[in-house]
C-alpha cells in the first residue's frame, strides 16, 4: 500500500538573512497529512518530524504542481534520529537533469525522522512538497562492492531492476573520463567483473524512470580514485561505457549504476566481454 500527502509551501522574497523557521522549533510539528499553505521568507527552512514505526520506502519531492513533478527550484534534507548530516540525504534542485522534480527517496526504519524544505533564491513561487511511502524490503545484496554481483559469463543481461532500498555509497572524483559522474550521490549497487590483459569490456544501460550514472571501477578499497569509465547526463535512455585492460594482469571491475540525486532508477543492462 502506498500513502500519499501533499504539503503546498508559498515562498515570499523578504530581506536576506531572515531567520529559519520552525527550524529549532521543539517539538518539531508532525508531517502533514492534508495541504496546508507554509510561507518561507527567502533563505528560510521549514522542518517536520516524519514518524517512521516499520520499515518502509519513503518519497519526499518538491514540484511546482500538486499532481505531477514539474522541475523547481529547492531543497530537501533529511535526518536520521538525533543527527543533523545532510551530506548524504540531501536532494538539491537540479532543473537540467531529467527528473522532473527535486526527489528524495529512503528506506527509512524506526523512529522520528526530520524532513526539512527550503525555497528558492529567485522570484516568489509555489510549490508542493509530496510524500508517499511503501512497504519495503531489504537492502539489494549488492548494495556495496565488497558484496558486488559477480558476472562470470562474457555476455548476458541484467533484467529489469532498481536502486529502490539501496544507499549511497560511491562518487567519483572529477578526474577526465570520469568527470561526468561526479555528484553521483543517489542510492548505488554494484556488479563485478574479472578482466584478463588485454580484453574489453561493454555494458549498455536502459532505463524506465530516473536518471541513472553508469561508471566502471577498478578498485573496491581506493573507489574514490579508481574510476576508468563513466557514462552520465546525455540525451535519451542509454548508458553506455567501453573499456581495456592494458595493465599486466587480471583486474576485477566494478560496474556501478548509480545516480545524482536521491531517487531510485528502474534499468536494465547487457555486458559483454571480448
């Protein structure tokens, strides 16, 4: 079952530097389950204790409409209980990417979470704040590469899947071929694949919904600095990546579909090794 709540929040230019509100309100308010109308002052936050009892898949989105994501200018932060770390929860306005709207997705688990909003830094706008939730299952096995999903085959085919319960684990540095997947900060799992000298690697890359960021490592331990190929940003539905062992000896590969914002991909892809 799915549950569904939109929050309509008006932002109104004022003088900078106002000061957030509701941001150390205490208590917090409770996420609404109706529309209310919220007036943030530019630069202001607005936050709200979302109460999680059991597992479940949430969807946090900002959208300039209460019916469809339409792109938009905003913020959306989450909080784990008793933290403030935004560096992993955080969904940034991002109009040029193919989402249509500013999206957050996370399995959350027990206990109070906190959702905080900010408005745009332009002319006065509204927007929408939906949420909606899903039972949710585990974490995908391969959700890291140190338990990556070996390909044993030369060839075949991934079917149909998601990011949907994986977190955010990988991001490139911006370093030439790879520069296109840095900000790769969305939920990311991973497939492996040994490489002798001197054979190459394919693998193609469909997807249904999101915007997805296909990139090859090799290294697990050092992934920060061991990216070799990456596909990411481009027009259409496809991903694609090419790349040759030229080193001395086999090489384990990891091939990690990822994304750049917090929100899940639904894809396929083929992998061939020649």
């Amino acid at each position: 079952m799915v549950r569904n709540a939109v929050v309509v929040l008006t932002s109104l230019l004022m003088a900078s530097g106002a000061a957030a509100q509701d941001f150390y309100a205490s208590p917090l308010p409770a996420f609404p389950t109706s529309s209310p109308s919220v007036v943030l002052q530019r630069g202001d936050m607005r936050c709200w204790k979302v109460s999680v009892s059991s597992a479940r898949h949430y969807t946090f989105s900002l959208s300039k409409t209460a019916s469809s994501c339409s792109p938009v200018e905003g913020v959306i932060g989450l909080y784990a209980p008793g933290t403030l770390d935004p560096s992993m929860w955080m969904a940034l306005a991002d109009t040029a990417d193919v989402n249509k709207c500013v999206t957050l997705q996370r399995r959350l688990t027990g206990g109070d979470h906190t959702l905080c909003v900010g408005g745009p830094g332009g002319e006065p706008a509204t927007f929408f704040v939906r949420s909606s939730s899903a039972a949710a299952g585990g974490t995908p096995a391969n959700d890291r590469c140190h338990s990556a999903t070996l390909l044993a085959a030369d060839s075949g085919t991934v079917g149909t899947t998601s990011l949907l319960g994986a977190n955010h684990d990988y991001s490139p540095q911006p370093l030439q071929q790879c520069e296109v997947a840095t900000g790769s900060k969305g939920p990311d799992r991973v497939w492996a694949i040994d490489l002798a000298p001197g054979r190459s690697l394919s693998v193609v890359l469909t997807f249904t919904s999101g915007n997805p960021t296909l990139y090859l490592l090799s290294d697990c331990g050092r992934w920060w600095n061991a990216c070799v190929a990456a596909s990411a940003n481009t027009s259409g539905t496809i991903r694609r990546i090419n790349h040759t062992n030229t080193g001395m000896q086999t090489t384990r590969y990891y091939i990690v579909v990822d994304t750049k914002v917090q929100e899940s991909a639904d894809f396929s892809f083929t992998w061939g090794r020649r």
